[in-house]
C-alpha cells in the first residue's frame, strides 16, 4: 500500500471521514481507492463481536464465543508465557471472524477495591502489570491482529468517569498510573492504544497533547494509532491536534463536516489531518498484509478447553490450615451455594462475553465424589430465605466436609458504576458464619473481581480465590479441588481486612467531578508496608499443595552503576513431596535515603515449575528502572547514590532472603548550596557536614546550649551530636547573620566552603 500516494489522490473530504468510525464497531472504506474498513471488537478476556448497531455495554447480544478468565484472574497467574497464550488464541478468534482490532488488554491500576471495573483490571503494581499488557499485546499481535492499550491514562473508577478530573502529580502519575503503559508500549508496540474519558489535571485525555503527543509519541516512542473511548470525544479539532487519530463510534458525519471546515478556514493544519489518516492507513496496512497463509480456525471446543487450563493457573489458594485441601473423601461431601450450580464467572459491560459452554464445579465434582448439595439461599435474588438457610447448616453438620461457594452477584460489580462496599451479601457472611459452627471442616471457594472483607476467615479452614474464572471454572475448581492440579496463583492485589484501611478510602470516588491522588505512590502494598500495617493477604500471596523454600540470592556484582544491568539469582527448592509451582518475586528497596518511597517494590519474577526435592536457580536482571524515582524538580528518571537491599520470596511479606548491593548514577548530581540552605540539608549529605563541622560549630554558638560554667564542664560535654543536629537541622545559613552575627560575607564564605567541601565528595 503506497500510503503517503493514497492521502495525496484523497479529497479533504475523504480524509476527515477516516478520523471517526461508520457505525459502532467498523470504520470507514473508501472504496474508490480500495480501502476497506476495519471491525473493531471488545475484549480483552474473549471475542465479543456484535453486528453493525450494536451497543457498547453488552445489552445486545453478540455471537457465541470462548470466554476466557478474567484480567483480575489472569493477572494471578503471574505468567507472562500464559497471558502471551491466551493472546494468541483471542488473536486467532478474531483472524477467525475477520477483526481486525481487540480493545484490550484493560491496564489501569486497581487504585481502590471500590472500582467497577476493578475484574478487568490486572493488579495494583505497575510493574505486574505492565509485563503481562506486553504478553498479551505480543500473543494477540502475532497472529496480526491489533490491540488498543486502554484506558489511557488515570481511568481508575467508574464514578463521573465521563467527565471528572482525576488530580494528580506528575511523580505519581510518572511512577504508578502510566509506568505499565509505558512498559507495554516499549516493550511490545500495540497497534493502537485508547484515550479513556475524564479529564487529567484539567483536561480531557482525548485532548491533552502532553499525553497524547509529548508522552506518548515523542518520549515513549508510540508510532500507532490513538482511538477515543467510545463517546470520549469533546472537542474533536482540538482532539485531532492533540494526537487523537480516530473517533469511535461514529458521530453521524458531525465532526468530519467540523473538520473540513477546520481545515478550509484555516483553523486546523491539513498536515495535522493527513498525520492521523496516515496513521489509520498504517493500521489498516498491517492488518490487510499480515501472512494469512495459515487458515485460522474459531475452534470453540479447542479454546474452552485452553479456557480450563488457564483458570486452573490463575486461582489463589489464600487459605490451607490442617491441609483440608485437597480432598481425599470420596463420600460425605457437602457443597453449598448457587454458584455451585451456576457460577458467576465474569463481569458485566464492554467486556461480557455471550458463551453457551460454562462448566460448573457440583457436576464437574460428581464425577470423582460422592457430593450431596444445598442452595442455602435463594440464588436468584441473593436474598436470604430460611428454609433454605436451615437446610444447608442442618445438612453441613452431618457432612464430613462442607464447601461453600460464594462470592459477589452480578449487580455488585460492573462497568458503568462503582462498588458501594466490600462485603458480600450480609446472607452469605451468615451462611459461612453458621456452619462453621457445625462443622470444623469448612472450605470457602470466592467468585469476585475484586477483593471483599471476610469477617468468618478465622473460623474456616481453607480458602481458594477462584476469582472471575471464565466458562472453564467449574472443571478448573474441581480439578484444583481434588488435587489433579495444584494451586500456582498469587494475588495481584492486596487484600485489606476492612475497606477503611486502603490509602484511597478518604478521596474515592471525589466530588464536584473532581478526584484527587492525594495518597500519591502509595498505591496497595507500598502503603501497607509503609504504614507496617496488617493486611488479610497481601500482595503476591499464594499458596500451595507443597512448599518452597529460598537460599543463596547472590548478584553479578557488588555495584550497580546506571546505564548497565544487575543480575540476581536466587536457589529455589520444593520441599514437598509433589510437583509445584512457584512465583519467585524480587524486590527492591532503596536505603540511601534520598527521597520519601515505598518500602519495597516488585522489580521482576519469575514462575517456575519444580518437582518434589528439586531446586533451580531462578534470575533476573535489574535496569535503571528498577532503581529509579521520578523527580518533579528535574523532569526525570533518577537512581539516587548509595545503598539497595535487593529481597526474594513467595510474596510481599514472606521474603527469607536479601542482600545489599550499591547504585552509582551515571551524572552524580553535585550539592550546592546558597545562602537559604539549611544546616540540615547539609546534615543530609554523607561526609559534608562532618568536612566543615570544626568551621561551622565556632560560628553557632550563640545558638546552641551553653556550658555550665560553674561546674566547667566543657561545651563537647553539654551539648550532644545529636542535640546539635536537632538544633542545627532547620536553621538557614542566612540565619548566622541574626543568631551567630555572621556578616554577609562571612555567611558567603561560609558557603563557598561548603560547596567547595561538596564537590570533594
């Protein structure tokens, strides 16, 4: 396709038409010229294909389809090999059905449990979720088809998600909201990437050149097409010079007439046009040329059966005591709650995938057991009924084993509005309450995209996160169940023990269409730890049927100097007697000092499979990312001097092993003070204040205890060092001029020395 000829032999007219879509789903052709259009489809945990007019939100149905576990499962898995997997099948489904483009993978960062949307979303760290968006976009992509990255950027609730301002710094931004889309966009090049709806700081996404352009293109590199959320559009000319190359839907030929106006009277550049057609040609190019010599097959039965397989590896075992799992009886079992019978196994809106093929774990299980069951609550409405309540807790004290299966309705968590709680139905919480009381032998299985508060946890045994499992949950459950697998998740996500302790609780969802990020990078487990506070299970959590154990994390050098790597390698070794896998996570902390950050952050992992009595070595390099901060004052990424601990381990709070290495900045930054720095700052530099402290002391006695001269004790005596410190620490060397009757030239001496004493370091 000779693009830049085809936008040369275009009218203006035809060139306006391709920056917005033909109806709900497809965009537009110019048939004159050979150009077809493009089918776009919602995703990112299956296919959902609608024919022309359908809806956004998934009223109307869509064609049959594989639904796939969700994000908030997926994400679990902490395998970047299986996400590039279910990638790659999603991405020969819509080869199958002639798409061209999947709107997914679903990246913002799971702020508050609250957030709607929060089972489409991966997790709570940047990093995790940055590297499994890549593996999907890389699985997808190959069988060439494109991507959309979205909700770019700050789409973090579904309160007044249309036309609030999420508020806030650019650290914070720099460091949690955009870093995994930066990561996914560097690493693996999506075809296109979605501007979500609010406003950031001010001003739509859908116009904010900083993002869209400054960021997007020019910092990271992005060279793909930039597609509004559905209805994200408020000014389309402003939108066009901004870096918005296509509005979805279509906006019934209203803005295309705007833009040639635009451009006839010279409001709008015709090259700001011809940027965004050329980059909707080179989209279409890549779909229309990829290598389709390999016949791609929608193979339902194939795909549901990848479906099992990918729930087995995506569900968290958070709870095991007395090993009641897995189960070993073959008679006297006792299952409890609808979702046995009819799981809830995804969420609602965009991404709600029409599926005729949904396995369920009360028939999956009766065909290795003996299982009897009860409903304990009407299902259809999740209200309480008593017959049905007294039934099941009479039945669970004749059992030999209960498992109850619960979990949130539909209508708890969904896009378009936001979570009021974190309970589940106050009928459930009873439910388990009550037969925990009768019997000791209680396992809860969860069906949730996002976390809830489980007041009963001290009371039962056992606890498996089966999260939002696709159509393959009920075979996954029972396989997992009874042992033929074994439980290989971690959290993405913190759990906290009640909704008040996360960071976001006193400023979610906002107000007066206006949210502000007051708690900053503390995000999930950076704030926990910070604030050393208890958590139900943190981040990373995962058990399993055997155990692990950690030793010998040792790293390729002793200093990490930027620009270059640093490899750590730790000796990994399952205990048990059967074969598992394990998430082995590194993190790193920065000890220098230099500026306030979490405690920790998750720098790599790595899932590894190990037989009974095996031990492996398990690595991974560190870059200038997994060192660095983002500095507001400078506008860039820093790797501050001195002293990292480098941590492993199963989780965020089981990390047996460390050891500390140094980092050493390619530019070291140079001190340098003037006449308003204070004696504190100068405390803060590692050998400064101690090179001019014989100078300095002298000159501050005024401001400092005097000796008891009656006594003659001595001033090194009366005044301690760390009692000058306190004293010293916010005084302005301007402020020897009042309190230690410094002239103005002896205070810039004073600060020539300190300089010229800084420069030596």
């Amino acid at each position: 396709m000779d693009i830049k000829k085809m936008i040369q032999d275009m009218t203006l007219e035809e060139k306006a038409s391709l920056c917005s879509g033909s109806d709900f789903w497809r965009t537009k052709a110019v048939e004159r010229l050979g150009l077809p259009k493009l089918h776009l489809s919602d995703g990112p945990h299956g296919l959902r294909k609608q024919a022309e007019g359908g809806d956004h939100l998934g009223v109307n149905i869509s064609i049959d389809a594989v639904c796939f576990p969700a994000s908030c499962g997926t994400a679990a898995s902490f395998d970047p090999e299986l996400i590039e997997s279910i990638g790659e099948t999603i991405g020969e489904e819509c080869r199958a059905e002639n798409v061209a483009v999947i709107l997914g993978p679903a990246m913002n960062i799971k702020r508050s449990p609250l957030c709607g949307r929060n089972f489409e979303y991966m997790s709570e760290d940047p990093y995790l979720t940055g590297e499994m968006a890549a593996a999907f976009v890389r699985g997808v992509q190959s069988r060439g088809v494109g991507t959309s990255v979205k909700h770019f950027a700050l789409n973090n609730q579904e309160h007044e998600r249309m036309s609030g301002s999420s508020e806030a710094s650019e650290r914070t931004m720099r460091e949690i909201y955009l870093a995994a889309f930066e990561r996914a966009v560097k690493e693996s090049a999506p075809w296109t990437l979605m501007c979500s709806y609010n406003k950031i700081n001010g001003e739509y996404a859908s116009e904010n050149h900083w993002l869209l352009t400054e960021l997007l293109r020019e910092e990271w590199g992005f060279d793909g097409l930039v597609v509004s959320d559905w209805a994200a559009v408020n000014d389309r000319i402003k939108g066009l010079e901004a870096g918005l190359d296509l509005e979805m839907p279509s906006s019934g030929g209203d803005n295309d007439r705007l833009i040639v106006e635009a451009v006839k009277n010279k409001t709008l550049s015709e090259e700001v046009l011809d940027r965004a057609v050329e980059r909707y040609l080179k989209l279409v190019e890549k779909y229309i040329e990829h290598d389709t010599t390999e016949k791609y097959v929608f193979d339902k039965e194939r795909d549901h059966n990848r479906a099992v397989e990918f729930a087995k590896e995506s569900m968290v075992l958070l709870k095991n005591e007395n090993h009641l799992l897995p189960l070993s009886e073959k008679e006297g079992i006792l299952f409890v709650g609808g979702f046995a019978k009819k799981p809830r196994f995804q969420g609602g809106g965009s991404a709600h995938i029409t599926t005729s093929h949904v396995s369920n774990c009360l028939d999956e299980s009766k065909k290795r057991a003996q299982i009897s069951y009860e409903e304990g609550y009407d299902t259809e409405s999740g209200d309480r009924d008593e017959a049905k309540l007294e039934a099941a807790v009479e039945a669970a004290g004749k059992a030999s084993t209960v498992v109850i299966f619960a979990g949130l309705p539909d209508s708890f968590e969904s896009e378009g509005y936001d979570r009021e709680h974190m309970r589940l139905p106050e009928v459930q919480n009873e439910l388990i309450r009550r037969i925990a009381e009768v019997q000791k032998r209680t396992i809860v299985v969860l069906h949730n995209g996002s976390p809830v508060e489980m007041p009963w946890i001290n009371e039962v045994d056992s606890v498996l996160e089966a999260y939002l499992g696709g159509e393959g949950v009920g075979e996954a459950e029972a396989a997992l169940l009874f042992g033929e697998a074994n439980p290989c998740g971690k959290l993405a996500e913190s759990f906290p023990i009640k909704l008040s302790d996360n960071p976001s609780y006193l400023n979610f969802p906002g107000k007066n269409k206006k949210v502000f990020y007051n708690e900053g990078i503390f995000v999930g487990y950076r704030y926990y730890d910070r604030k050393e506070m208890e958590v139900l299970f943190p981040f990373g959590h995962g058990l399993s049927y055997t155990k692990f154990s950690y030793s010998d994390l040792t790293a390729d050098k002793a200093v990490f100097e930027e620009g270059g790597a640093l490899t750590v390698s730790v000796q990994v070794t399952n205990c048990g007697d059967r074969e598992g896998k394990e998430v082995v996570q590194f993190y790193v902390s920065d000890l220098t000092g230099t500026t306030l950050r979490p405690v920790k952050e998750l720098k790599g992992f790595q899932k590894v499979k190990l037989a009974p009595g095996e031990t492996k070595t398990v690595s991974v390099t560190l870059n200038d990312r997994s060192f660095a901060y983002y500095d507001e004052e400078v506008k860039a990424w820093v790797v501050p001097q001195g002293r990292f601990e480098i941590l492993a381990g199963g989780s965020s709070r089981e990390l047996p092993v460390k050891l500390e290495i140094s980092a050493e900045p390619k530019n070291k930054s140079v001190f340098r003070a003037d006449t308003n720095t204070t004696v504190g700052e100068i405390m803060d530099i590692p050998g400064l204040y101690e090179a001019i402290r014989e100078r300095l002391l002298p000159k501050l006695s005024a401001l400092l205890p005097k000796a008891n001269e009656d006594q003659g004790q001595p001033v090194s005596e009366a005044i301690s060092e760390d009692m000058e410190r306190a004293i010293l620490k916010y005084m302005p060397l301007r402020g020897l001029r009042s309190f230690g009757h410094l002239t103005n030239r002896e205070v810039e001496e004073l600060v020539d020395l300190v300089n010229s004493e800084a420069e030596k370091l």
